[in-house]
C-alpha cells in the first residue's frame, strides 16, 4: 500500500532533480553536436522536461521540435543511440546506475491547447459566468 500512496503524491524532490540533470546532460549533448546522424542534426530539438522512475534507472526523455513532421524519424534516430546518452549521463550525473533513456513526444502543448479549447465553450462560459454571479451576490 505504501507504494500506492507514494505514486499519489507525484515525484520525489530527488527525482525531480536527477530529472533536471539527465535533461541537461541530454540537452548538451544534442546541442554539442555530438551525435552524427543527419536526422538529428537537421531537426531542432528541445527536451522541455525528463522524469525519472521512483528507482531512477528509467529516464523518459521528452522532446519538442520546431518542424513536428520529423518527429518519427528524430524519435526513431533518438532511440538508436540510448547507449551513448546512457554514457553522457554516466559521465555527468553521479548516480549508481545509468539510467536507461527513452525518448517520447512532448504533448503539453496540445493538451494546454485541448484544455483551453473547452474553456471557451459557451456552455463552460456561462457556468464561469454564473459562478462569478454567485460569488458577488455572496459578498454583498
């Protein structure tokens, strides 16, 4: 049950910083140049965020580019060398194991796309509205 209610909370700050430092170490080596793969050093790739598993062996590395078309490909050339990101962590991070690294599609734009979408629905904008109503005739 412990783990459960671990899982509820979210990451631990330990995590969330290892997070940080494996993104910087993936962040510096794609603007190192130091991957040679034509795909990758067409593409611009961004790693906006890194989450760790709760025994950090499992980096999830994700990416954001600027053309999203190439977003299979660069995905696809990513996952080829998981080993030699592993190595660029080992080197940087102090941890006791490397952490293995997969590499997934940043989708908060979309989903903060989706969500403000349904805020502007009329019918969320009238429930707003009748709320912001209620909430005066409250304070008089």
């Amino acid at each position: 049950m412990k783990s459960r209610q671990a899982a509820d909370r979210g990451p631990s700050q330990r995590q969330l910083r290892v997070g940080e430092l494996v993104r910087h170490a993936i962040a510096d080596l794609l603007r190192r140049g130091g991957i040679i793969d034509p795909v990758i050093e067409k593409a611009i790739i961004t790693v906006p965020e890194v989450r760790m598993s709760p025994d950090l062996k499992i980096a999830t590395a994700y990416i954001s580019l600027h053309d999203e078309s190439q977003e299979p490909a660069v995905l696809k050339a990513l996952g080829k060398y998981h080993g030699l990101f592993r190595t660029e962590i080992a080197h940087k991070v102090n941890l006791k194991y490397a952490p293995n690294v997969r590499f997934r599609p940043d989708e908060t734009l979309e989903v903060a796309a989706k969500i403000d979408a349904l805020l502007r629905r009329p019918e969320v904008q009238r429930d707003l509205a009748r709320s912001s109503d209620l909430d005066e005739t409250d304070e008089d």
